[in-house]
C-alpha cells in the first residue's frame, strides 16, 4: 500500500487535534463530569519542539496523556483506553492515530489502517503515579496532593526528564494536580541551582589544561577530543545560567542555539571543534571561557570573579582556572544538605549513559550512595 503524501504538522498540534476533535468529546458523551487533564508531555521530540518530518518514521504521531485522580484512574483507566480504541479515528489530518506495538521496522505512516480498533497511544494515568514512573519521586500518600521533593530528589532527576514533564503542553486540567506538578518542577530551587552551577564550573576545571598538555606530547587528536568535551559542558551551563534543562545529546545543540546569547558564543565553539592545531583551539576555547564567565559575573550570584584567560600555574597553557567561579559559586550554598557534598552534582553531570539515566530506581540508589 502506498501512503499519500501528507503535510507535516508538529507533533503538539496534532496532538491538540487528537484531544479537542476525537478524545474529548467520546470523554464528555461516556464519562460525564469526569475530572481530568489532557495533556502531551513525557518523551518525544515533539514535547520539547524538536520534531520534524523525520520524526514520523518511528514512534511520532498523534498522541495524548490523560491524567485522573488516582481512584479514577483505578476505576476507570482501562475502560477509557478501550473507549478510545473504538471511538478515535484512524487518522488525524492525515497521519495515523493506529500505532504496531514492537516493530520499529514498520513506521507508523505505513500502516494499514482497514478494520478493527484503533491500537492508540492515549495513556491514562494520575500524576503521581506518572511522576514516581518518569522521576523516581515517592507517591504520594493517600490525600497528599503532591510529594515534597527534597534535595535528593532534584539530584537524582537528570535534566532530559525534567525538560519531558515541563515541556509539552497542557490542553486541558479539570483536577488541577498536573499544573501544580509542572509549576513545582519548572526550576530548581535558588540553593540547589547555585550547587550545580558550581559542579559544573568544577567539571570544566578538571579538563581545560588537558588540551594543552594533550597537544605537548602529539596527540593532537586527544586535545580535539578534550576539547568537543569542554564545548559540551560549556553548553550545558549556558543552559544552566539561562534557567533551561539541558536535553540528551541529540537535541544539545538545538536546545542551545536558542538561548539568548548563543550567536555570540557559535563562533568560538564551532572554532573549537573545527579547530585544525592547538593554538586556533585554545585560542577559541578561551574566547569562549571568557563569554561564559561574564555570563556568570552578570547573574550576581557570587562576588565578581576576573573573567579573563591565565597560564595554567608554570605551564604553557592558556585556561580560565574555572576552579575559581567553582568555589565562589560553593561559598554562597548555605543549605546544610548541599554545603558538605562534593562537587559532583546532579546525576547527569557524572552520568551520561541513557540507559542508566531511564531507570530511575537505579539512578536514585546511585545518587545515595555519593552522599
């Protein structure tokens, strides 16, 4: 079967479409007076606004989370999805609403979309379940709207799933639990911000003389690889100075570009990475150290720091000694529970592997254990 051409339409409006033209109304006519929200939030490029038509060839098209209360949800969760499975059309706007479970080979714009219910992507849960699902958080207790997170709790969140359950869109909360939820995840708390500017700082300090000494001995290819890693951790606190969680590598550089400010720092990172000998990469890495720091300077989170480029002790190595903006940033945490931990930081400024960071249970034990 050859599928028509279609015009590609982000993934959120379809997903608006999905709930305003087909959900709500079977929701309306089968469940009156039920308290939910509608919303598209979780994985997906298109919650953080980062699909294309590209993104129609795997797991991408209409798709909907509806939140009930827990009892609600107990009762009638299963009775929805099947509700759904016969009343949603099997297409909206043109694009499938009919996804095959476990074949990645068959792209849902190919499916045969002839007979039978649909086998939609409409989830039904309560928030706090979802919560405890994407973040590790604790469930709630019965008549606790929301759990209380601790510091421990925003450690072991990494910034890819933070962005997924603030990001999307919210279309519809009878119950009020969802819009709470993404209010208290939107930033993290003031002290908790200032100890993760500070490990990160710490992370850039730890490298920023190995392209030097990389280069020293002839492993100019090391120094290149050293340096890609500074760019990175340069991006990510640029997220972090703007208040923006930093996506998974896929969408870094997208999240990035749209910062205010990034057109002035894309030339010394693009210089760093395309950078053919040391002197160009050092020369740009430290043009961009310099932005950065000024960056911080204008937060007025610490006392100011001297932004400028040094040699590193003896050696002849052009840095920033990033270690400084690292301590001045240390000093100004006052909370107890972050003042004695070392300069690690949350899970994915030590972590980067999506397998771990998608289990939260393990990140969690992991994070406790560092304490």
């Amino acid at each position: 079967m050859t599928t028509p051409a279609r015009a590609f339409l982000p993934g959120l409006e379809l997903s608006r479409i999905l709930y305003e033209e087909a959900a709500r109304p079977a929701l309306e006519a089968e469940f009156p007076g039920l308290r939910y929200a509608a919303a598209r939030v979780g994985s997906g490029s298109e919650v953080l606004g980062f699909d294309t038509a590209r993104s129609a060839d795997h797991e991408w098209g209409p798709r909907l989370d509806l939140f009930l209360e827990p009892a609600d949800a107990a009762a009638y969760g299963k009775r929805i999805h099947r509700l759904l499975a016969e009343r949603l059309p099997k297409q909206v706007r043109g694009w499938p609403t009919h996804f095959r479970h476990g074949d990645p080979a068959d792209p849902v714009g190919h499916m045969e979309l002839t007979g039978g219910q649909v086998d939609h992507r409409v989830s039904v849960a309560d928030v706090g379940g979802w919560l405890h699902d994407q973040l590790g958080l604790r469930r709630p207790a019965p008549r606790e709207d929301l759990p209380e997170l601790t510091v421990r709790d925003w450690l072991a969140m990494p910034q890819q799933k933070l962005a997924e359950a603030t990001g999307g869109a919210v279309f519809h909360d009878g119950v009020g639990t969802l819009t709470r939820a993404r209010e208290s995840l939107a930033w993290y708390p003031d002290q908790v911000w200032r100890y993760l500017l500070a490990c990160q700082w710490q992370r850039i300090s730890q490298e920023e003389a190995f392209v030097g000494r990389c280069a020293e001995v002839g492993d100019d290819l090391g120094s290149a690889v050293v340096g890609g890693r500074l760019v990175r951790d340069l991006m990510r606190l640029c997220l972090l100075l703007e208040r923006e969680y930093a996506p998974y590598g896929k969408w870094l550089g997208s999240a990035f570009a749209r910062l205010p400010g990034a057109d002035d720092l894309l030339p010394s990172l693009r210089g760093v990475v395309t950078a053919g000998d040391y002197a160009t990469r050092e020369r740009h890495l430290c043009d961009a150290y310099e932005r950065v720091a000024s960056a911080q300077n204008r937060t007025g989170l610490t006392e100011e720091v001297d932004p400028t480029r040094r040699p590193y002790h003896s050696r002849p190595f052009q840095v920033l000694h990033a270690e400084r903006f690292s301590h001045a940033l240390a000093r100004t945490v006052t909370d107890p529970e972050l003042r004695d931990l070392p300069l690690t930081g949350g899970v994915d400024q030590w972590a980067d592997s999506t397998d771990f960071l998608g289990r939260p249970g393990a990140v969690r034990a992991a994070v406790e254990a560092l304490g």
